[in-house]
C-alpha cells in the first residue's frame, strides 16, 4: 500500500477518533493480510454505524424543525389571522399610497404637493 493511501487513512481516523471519541488502532501496514482484512470490515461496520447515527440526527434536528415552524405558523395564525389567510389565498394586498397630492386651484392652475408632512395633515 502506498504511503499517501496510509496518510488519508490515518487521517479519517484521526477525524473519526476526535470527533465522535472512538478508539480506532491503526492500520496494520506489516500486518498479514487477513489483520489488515479484519481492520477494514471493522471499518466498514464502524462507517456504517456512524453515518446511521448522522443520519438519525438529522431526522430528528429536522423533526425539531418542523415542530418549531408548526408552532410559529400557529401563533401566526392566533395573532394576525387575516394577513396569514391572504398569504394561503395569495391574495394581494391593496394600499394606496400617496406620494403626491395634485390639487387644480379655481383660477386653473395646478398645485403639487409631494411634502410627505403636508400630505399626512391633508
């Protein structure tokens, strides 16, 4: 076995040990064959006990997740239930805003407002 395979080897291990506090040996390099056979199905099982454990963490940090949005959506629709039902509906919202007033004097001439103060006190 080449000397780069061993250091990628030895270097998931190293990953593995520290995260998750396994007790990993090193790979047999001087080993017979049938040890460094052994050492690989026990790597193998311990791989596949580690991504089952990854993945029963995600299924329940997502759970979570799911659990905490449920809860939000119900307060939502406790609190502010008529935007919550225009959002289902995609109903959109119709404001009218004002950024100018246009107002046409008796004697013709036209007066535009556009101060947001003398908008609000009309």
């Amino acid at each position: 076995m080449n000397v780069q395979k061993l250091e990628t080897i030895e270097t998931m291990k190293n990953k593995l040990t520290n995260k998750y506090e396994l007790n990993i040996q090193s790979f047999p390099s001087a080993g017979l064959p049938k040890e460094k056979l052994e050492w690989v199905n026990n790597i193998k099982k311990l791989w596949i006990t580690i991504r089952k454990l990854i993945k029963r963490e995600l299924i329940r940090k997502k759970k979570k997740e799911i659990k905490h949005k449920i809860e939000l959506r119900q307060e939502f629709l406790n609190t502010k239930s008529k935007h919550m039902i225009d959002k289902v509906l995609d109903r959109d919202s119709r404001q009218i805003l004002l950024d100018r007033i246009i107002n046409t004097q008796e004697d013709g001439t036209t007066q535009i407002i556009t101060d947001p103060i003398q908008i609000k006190d009309k």
